[in-house]
C-alpha cells in the first residue's frame, strides 16, 4: 500500500523516500554540542582545583612521586585530550575558507647595506 497518493491515485515518490522531519533540528544539535563542551571546560576546570592533595605527600606512587604531581600529570593529559576534542568539535570553520595562496619566499635583505 503507497504511503501517500496522489490526485491521480498513483504514488507519490518522493513521499516515499524524503525522511520524515523531527524536532530536533541543527539548532538543537548545535546548542547540545555548546553545552556538552562548556560542560567539559568547566568539569576540567573544577578538576584543576585539586584542594584535596594540597596537604598530603604521601603516598608516594613509584616510591618517588608525591600523589599531588601524579594528579597533576593526570590532568595535564586529560588537558590535552579536552584540547583535542575543542579543535574537532568547536573549531571556527570560517578561519580556514579564505587561505592565503602560497607566496613564493623572497630575500627581505639587502646585501649592499652600508
């Protein structure tokens, strides 16, 4: 049975293969992929606050690293992973459409100077 008919009783293709539309259109998903990083900047943030450690030496994680630099290296790769997923995710387009041409590279010196 055709979906949709037309006035002539024949089916109507494009009904038949157009996806249906939903609520969530490209502002939804452009504003729950804004939030979903400003979540993550700020969860970096509160993570970099690491009060807890400020008073403790021990223990020592390899019998030499104090637990606050451990954490510290820690969050320093997790810093780096939160940069990686701000450049795929949230880098401006518009600064990569007009790319200067290449210019050949030219001698800025002159050889004759007094």
């Amino acid at each position: 049975m055709c979906p949709a008919k037309l006035s002539t009783g024949a089916c109507d293709e494009t009904t038949i293969f157009t996806p249906k539309k939903t609520a969530q259109g490209p502002g939804l998903r452009r504003f729950t992929r804004i939030l979903a990083l400003s979540l993550l900047v700020v969860g970096v943030y509160v993570l970099h606050q690491d009060f807890w450690n400020w008073q403790r030496i021990e223990p020592l994680l390899f019998g030499f690293l104090p637990v606050g630099l451990a954490y510290h290296l820690g969050y320093s790769m997790l810093a780096t992973l939160m940069m990686v997923v701000l450049v795929r995710f949230a880098w401006p387009t518009y600064l990569e459409k007009y790319e200067p041409k290449e210019t050949s590279v030219t001698n800025h010196h002159r050889e004759d100077k007094p």
